[in-house]
C-alpha cells in the first residue's frame, strides 16, 4: 500500500500546498494524473428514468400497505377525535367579524394583521387555531394590511387569494369578484385558474372570466377614503354598492340601461352620490324617507 | 416543502415519484457498478422501488433511501457473480483529444483506456462501486457514505485504495 500520500483528498481536490507540490513531482503523480482524467470522461449507460418508472408503478400494481391499514387509522382517529373533541370545541369556535349596511369596521387578526371591513360584509375565521389554519371566509368586501411574513388565504365564494405581507382589496359581491394588490404580490385563484397579481394593479372577474385588469390609481382602495370607485359597471351594480354603502333601499324597477359606468361616488354623502349617479344615467331621484330612494327618467 | 413532505411522506403518488426521479439513476449506476449486468442493475432497481412503494406506510422519507439500498444489496447477494462493467466514454472533446495529435498519441491514450477499464473491473466492489460513484455520478465522498451507510472515512479510503489498485494494475500490465 502506498500511504505516502492522501489520494482521496487529491482525487476531491482537497490537497493543497507543499502536499500538492511533493506528490506532483513523485514517479507515480503522472499515472494517477492519468486515471483522474479518463475516469472523470466515463460514462455509465443512458438511464431511462420514464420507462423505468412507468415499470416500477406497473410492478406495484398492489395498493400500498398503508391504504390497507385505512380502518384502523381511522379508527385509531375516530377515537381521538371524539374524546377529544369536546375539550378543543370552545377553543374550535368560529369568530364572525360583520360590517352592516352603512357601516365599516376595523379589526386586527391574531397575527396583528388589520382588516377594513366594508359595508354589509362579513368575515370569518378561527382565532384559537389561527396559527395552524391560516384561513378566512369573506363575504362583501375587505381591505387586508397583512403583518410582515405573515401568510393566509382568503376565500370567497367565487375565488380565493393568498397572500405574503401584503396590502390588498377584496371584493366578492354577487358575481363579481375584484382584487387589488396595493404592496407586495397576491396570488389568486378562482375557478381553475391562478393568477399573480403584483402591485398596483387590479383583476376584476366576472362568472368565472376575467372582465378587466387595470392598474391602481390609488394607494388605498377609494371606500377607505369614502369614495366608491366604479370601473365599467352597470347600473345594477352601482346601485347596489351604494345601497349597502348606505344602508338604504333605491327603487329603480323602472329603469332598464346598458350604459356602464367609471367614477367615483362619495360613501358619506347620499345627495351628492344619487346627483352623480342621476346626471350619468339622465334621472331623477326622490327620498321617500330615510331609508328609500326612488329613481325615475328626467 | 420539506415540512409537507415529511407530512404527507412516500404514499403520496408525487412525493414518491419525485423521490423515484431524484435517486432512481444514481441507484442503477451504483448497482451497476456493483455487478456489472446493465439488465439486472435495472431490474433491481426497479424492485428496491417497488417494495418502496409496498413499504410506504412503514418508512419515513428520511429513510427511505437507506431502505432502498438496503433491499438492493440484499437483492444482490443471490445474483451471479460479478460481470463486466460496460462503460462508455464521453463525447465531449477533452484537451488530449485535439486532431492534431499524432497517430502515436492517439493509439497510446486508446491502449490506456483499455487499461483502465480493466483495471476497474480488478477493483474489489467495494473500492469500484465508491470510486465510480464518485467519477462518474459525481457523487461527493459525504453522499456516497450516506448512500453506503458507512463513514466519510471509510469511503476516502476506498477511494484511495481504489486509486493505488488501478495505478499498479495499470502499470503491471505496461
């Protein structure tokens, strides 16, 4: 055996220095020299890793031992669950956050994350396990400043965002589902598909195609700063923003349009928003009472 | 991800086709290296992953690999006895391989690639196995021990075991 020198260690490219320069000027260096470079160009067989898989899952026909097992997971679970289900109910409890019509609220989640809940809009989701189920319903609309490294999904029923320290705007009312992103990125998904939405700009989607992607022209979603801010909507629509922005009930069976509406309308001043509205659409508008609104043509 | 993985573990179809994707050549070639039969290599391989697969509920992803060497080495115990490995060399033009080498050159670098190749079959497997690993799978000496079970220590001295036997093979021969 020759031990004179640390082969392995030259092999890695480990040896160095006066070691290095010792083994290069011994009779043997020229020959180890040699098998180090024709060694390094060999190559083993071609390894089709496909087919070989394809083999092996076709081998394994045989379901895998643990599904087999399943009953008695399960009932190993079933147990556990219900001895311990009573114990984790409290703590299970879901926690409703709800704006009325004419109302916002503002609330912190348990990771100091805030929300701005918008009018007539609701949310809800798990205080106690927030930690392992990073998860909220939204019904209506909400603005999320999410804390710094903190993650969870927001889910409507038309479509779910997920977020990283973020600020962003959700809506889903009736078929409409909007999302602006005002800091970071969000992804969101709705039907089968996956959008990334990055800063400043927004999706609007409508029965399950997106209808409009804009870029933001504000720094806070425009219901923050008591304003509503329409992109293309109709009628129907705008109406039925104001009224659960004021809480009141707008009467307009009477009137049929298909012109589409962009501009804002203040959240804080009914008279002003039913002028803006009533000058786009050409009509006229009555307040019966506190709570109603009848619109009729000019 | 890992923290999914190690969740979830093999019986998830992804988890062990990704598994299957990352370890499945590098265990043919290791077998192969081992005992020579291409055919065999593969088809061992293939059933170190089908009892994997079997074994699932059973081995956690952390040691699904050393479950997998295990049952390829114990598969090799019953196998004829060592052939020749048929290794090929790479296309990709080294600095000796220039066309305007003379004639001389050429014929000497093919007479010692004759050597080489059989001195690498006169390694005892153990020496082949790690030193082939290393050469041609690129394997460091740290992830071979761990693949082998065994300490870096012992594979630095299979390497050098390796590289002493094919140096005086190769010169006995000359």
């Amino acid at each position: 055996m020759e031990n004179n020198f640390d082969l392995a260690k030259w092999l890695a490219g480990e040896m160095t220095g006066s070691e290095l320069e010792a083994f290069e000027k011994s009779p043997e260096f020229e020959t180890y020299q040699k098998i180090k470079t024709y060694s390094g160009s060999m190559e083993a067989p071609v390894f089709d890793t496909e087919k070989s898989y394809q083999n092996v899952i076709k081998r394994a026909n045989k379901k895998p031992a643990q599904k087999q097992n399943y009953w008695f997971i399960k009932l190993v679970a079933a147990t556990i669950v219900i001895s311990l289900g009573t114990v984790f109910y409290s703590k299970n409890k879901t926690t409703t956050q709800y704006a009325e019509a004419g109302q916002k609220i503002t609330f912190s989640l348990p990771d100091h994350s805030e929300i701005v809940l918008n009018s007539n809009s609701k949310i809800k989701y798990k205080k106690w396990k927030w930690k392992s189920n990073r998860n909220l319903q939204l019904e209506g609309e909400a603005f999320f400043k999410v804390a710094k490294g903190e993650t969870f999904d927001v889910n409507t029923s038309l479509g779910k965002v997920t977020v990283v320290g973020t600020q962003f705007n959700v809506k889903s009312r009736n078929q409409n589902f909007e999302v602006a992103c005002y800091e970071g990125k969000v992804k969101v998904a709705f039907g089968n598909k996956n959008i990334l939405l990055e800063k400043g700009n927004s999706v609007t989607v409508q029965n399950g195609t997106i209808t409009a992607r804009m870029p933001l022209g504000t720094e806070k979603p425009s219901w923050l700063l008591n304003e509503i801010q329409f992109n293309n909507s109709t009628l129907d629509q705008v109406l039925s923003e104001v009224q659960s922005q004021y809480g009141i009930e707008i009467e307009h069976s009477q009137i049929n349009s298909r012109q589409y509406f962009t501009g804002a309308v203040p959240t804080d001043n009914i008279d002003t928003a039913m002028t803006i509205i009533g000058k786009a659409y050409h009509l006229n508008y009555i307040k019966t009472s506190d709570k109603k609104i009848i619109l009729k043509k000019e | 991800m890992e923290e999914i993985k190690k969740i979830a573990g093999i019986c998830e179809e992804i988890i062990f086709s990704d598994f299957f994707r990352s370890h499945a050549k590098t265990l043919r070639n290791y077998l192969l290296y081992k005992f020579g039969n291409e055919e065999q290599a593969n088809d061992i391989c293939q059933e170190a992953f089908v009892k994997l697969w079997e074994n699932c509920a059973n081995v956690p992803l952390g040691k699904a690999r050393s479950f997998l060497y295990t049952v390829a080495n114990n598969a090799t115990l019953n196998q004829i006895a060592h052939q020749k490995v048929v290794l090929n060399y790479a296309k990709k033009e080294s600095p000796s391989q220039h066309t305007n080498e003379s004639p001389e050159f050429i014929l000497e670098e093919e007479q010692f690639k004759k050597k080489i190749e059989r001195a690498i079959q006169n390694l005892s497997e153990s020496q082949r196995t790690a030193f082939l690993l290393n050469r041609i799978d690129g394997k460091k000496y740290s992830e071979i021990a761990a693949m082998l079970d065994i300490s870096v220590k012992a594979v630095e001295k299979r390497i050098h075991g390796a590289l002493v036997s094919l140096r005086q093979e190769i010169e006995n021969i000359k």
